[in-house]
C-alpha cells in the first residue's frame, strides 16, 4: 500500500475561486460507508475548514455531485486493489 503522500500546502489552505483542492478528500467523504467514517471520526456533510476555505458547502447527498463523488471513489478504490 501506500505509505508515504506529499500534500502541497498552499494547495491544502486556499484556493482560487471555483476551485477545490485534493479531490480525492471530497470523493472519499462520499464514497466512504457510514461504519469507515465512524472509524476515522468524519462525517460526509460536515463543512469541513480545509475543504471549504471559500465558504462553500458540501453537496447534497442525494445530487448528482455527490453521485458522481461516490463514483470515483469506487473507482479510485478498485484501482488501488489491483
């Protein structure tokens, strides 16, 4: 598995406007099973600081936002299986 991952910090505390940073955090927030967010203390709608620097909010659970977000986390996951 991975072990070792380089966050850019100016990518992790602003961003331009429009934009989001590690898309990976937001796919993993919604393809993440309620017991997987339990363990790792998040919940999926919560306007998380580091992911919202804008003000924006988290999408809602039944958009296709948040589908598509759940989908590429399925995705991500069955490549890092192989």
């Amino acid at each position: 598995g991975i072990k070792t991952f380089l966050l850019e910090s100016s990518r992790v505390v602003h961003q331009q406007p429009g934009e989001r940073n590690f898309h990976v955090f937001y796919e993993m927030l919604a393809g993440l099973d309620s017991d997987d967010l339990d363990q790792l203390q998040l919940e999926n709608c919560h306007p998380y600081k580091l992911l919202y620097t804008d003000g924006s909010q988290p999408f809602e659970q039944d958009s296709p936002q948040m589908t598509r977000e759940r989908e590429k986390f399925s995705e991500l996951r069955r490549a890092m299986a192989t």
